[in-house]
C-alpha cells in the first residue's frame, strides 16, 4: 500500500511540474545585390514589424560579408521588414526594404536589390 502511495505521489509531482513552452525559431538568409552582384559591408537592419520600422527600432543590425550574405538566426515565426543601405560614395546611396515571413524550423530566403535614393 505504500509503495502505491510513493507512486502515486510521484506521478502528481511529475505532471504538476510547470514546463516551460518550447519556442520554435527559424532562420533568415538575406542575400544583398546591386547591378547584379552580390554588395559587401552593406548595412542590414532586421523589424519585428512596420511601425518598428517606422520608429527605426531595429531588432537586430549586421554586416553583409564579401559575398553580399547576411544571417539571421533563431528568430520567432512571424512577419519581420528587412532594410539594407549602402553609401557608394559621397552623393551616391543605394537602398532597399521588404517584408519576409520566418517559419519555425526553416532557412527562409531573401535577395534585396538595392537601388539608388532618389533625393
């Protein structure tokens, strides 16, 4: 009976434990060009949405490497806007914006070709 009881008393203290929710994250792989070829050292800010956008407060800010890549890890699904700029000279900046949806568990893609600013 009071073997019973031990058992008993364990199985409620394993399933009265509070777990913690498992976030599934996703990945971003942002590909940068301008004239057809990938562009290096272009900044590349990450939104959780537009009005963040807006406001300028970016999630997260990277570097594209030699080849025009940049990657954004463990992010949570959802909708983000992805902005990259460049200065090419002194009166000469080429930018682009767009929204991307991450899913959880997946590499999502995206090529922004940059543009010159209209000023």
């Amino acid at each position: 009976m009071q073997r019973y009881f031990i058992i008993l008393l364990l199985a409620i203290a394993l399933f009265t434990c509070k777990r913690d929710p498992v976030i599934e994250t996703g990945d971003l792989f942002i590909e940068v060009k301008y004239d057809g070829a990938g562009e290096d050292h272009t900044e590349v800010w990450l939104y959780e949405s537009w009005y963040k956008f807006d406001r300028y407060e970016y999630l997260e800010k990277q570097f594209s490497n030699d080849y025009g890549e940049v990657l954004f890890i463990d992010l949570e699904p959802g909708w983000y806007v992805v902005e990259a700029r460049k200065e090419k000279s002194s009166l000469f900046i080429i930018s682009a914006a767009d929204s991307v949806q991450v899913v959880a568990n997946r590499q999502i893609n995206k090529i922004l070709i940059l543009e010159p600013e209209s000023r």
